[in-house]
C-alpha cells in the first residue's frame, strides 16, 4: 500500500523529509505523531503525490511515485487543513460537481451527506455561509464520494464539534473494515489514539518511533 524507504523530499531546498522509512499495509489505521515542523504534513502530501520525492524509494499503491506522481490521485481521498471549498457554490452543486470528477451518481452523494449528518436543508446554502463544523463535513462527504483506497487527513477533527468528531471516527473505523487504508496526523492524542491501530513518531523528517496501539 505504502512503502517509503530512505526517502528524501524538498520543499525547495528545505528537506522536509529527510530520509523517511515507512511500510502501511491495506487496511491499517495509522495516526502520524510529532511536533510542528516533524514532517506530518510533508509525509501526507508526499504519499498523495503533491510532494516530490527527490531520493530514497517511495511507492504507493503499487505506484512508484518517483516516476508518476499524478497516477494515485484518483485512488486517493485527502483532507487538509484546507477544506478546498467553492465559497459561492450550494453545497448540492458543490457535491453535484465533486461526483461528477469522480463518476458517483446522485444516490451516492445523497448517501454520502447522510453519512457526514448533514441536514438537508443546508443543501441549498452557499459553502461560504455554512459554519466551520459543517463545511468540515461538506469536505468530508466530497472525500467519501472519491471512494478512496487510500485515506490522508491532516487534523480532521478540526472545526467539528463533539458529535462531528464521533461521526469522523466512526467513518474512520469503516473505511478501514472496508479495506481503505487511513493515514492521518493529529494532536488530540487520546481521541486519535483511539481510532489508530499504530502510531507513528515523526521528528526532523524522519520516522523517529513505530508501536502499536494496545
């Protein structure tokens, strides 16, 4: 699924990932740990392919992402800091806009919206008026309808309240019964730890510490 080995990526002549060694398997829950500035974020992009690897080995989903970066994209469902929002889009159209990218049908995005519990009658409201929890959830049922093999979440738990945190995990925990894979960075160590099977310790670029989740 995921196999980093020595991997080196710059971002610009920054190495912000110096050398990194890291195996995910299919199915496996695994939450990135470590400072501001340990390489979580980096680590997430270079396996979604917006990073590159310029040394070492990096591979994901039988891809090597040294010699095609764009081909996983569409196997891959990333959430940001950023939820990538259209500000003056109804959330309809803006899921109407997201499935079509990606071949969903109107029952999946109907689906989809149901599964984030987001109420329809914020449908047919613009993004830019939607709290920061529910437009956490628009991103989340944006991500949900790519279908994704391979989930990668910075901090998802930002901007959702207590309920929206419980719904997110629980989406976590199927995607991963289902055979997704999630990868995710968080600080609420006690909340994350709970939905990952391993944690992995990030420090100046590379994998400082791997253990399983008790």
């Amino acid at each position: 699924m995921i196999g980093f080995e020595g991997a080196v990526a710059l971002m610009g002549r920054f190495p912000a990932l110096a050398g990194v060694d890291l195996m995910v398997s299919a199915g496996e829950r695994v939450l990135l740990q470590g400072p501001n500035g340990a390489g979580k974020t980096s680590l997430l992009r270079a396996v979604a392919g917006l990073l590159p690897v310029v040394a070492g080995t990096a591979e994901v989903l039988g891809q090597d992402l040294r010699a095609d970066r764009r081909g996983v994209r569409r196997h891959i469902g990333m959430l940001g800091h950023d939820n990538h929002l259209y500000a003056d889009l109804w959330v309809r159209d803006h899921m109407r806009f997201r499935a079509a990218a990606v071949g969903a049908d109107a029952q999946e995005v109907a689906r989809a919206m149901e599964l984030v519990e987001l109420p329809s009658r914020l449908w047919r409201v613009p993004t830019r008026r939607l709290s920061a929890g529910q437009r956490r959830r628009v991103a989340l049922a944006a991500l949900l309808v790519r279908r994704p093999r391979l989930w990668l979440l910075d901090e998802p738990h930002a901007g959702l309240d207590a309920r929206g945190r419980d719904v997110l995990d629980n989406l976590l925990l199927e995607a991963s019964s289902a055979g997704a894979t999630v990868v995710f960075a968080s600080h609420e160590v006690e909340r994350a730890q709970a939905v990952a099977d391993r944690v992995v310790d990030l420090g100046g670029g590379r994998v400082v510490g791997d253990r399983r989740v008790a």
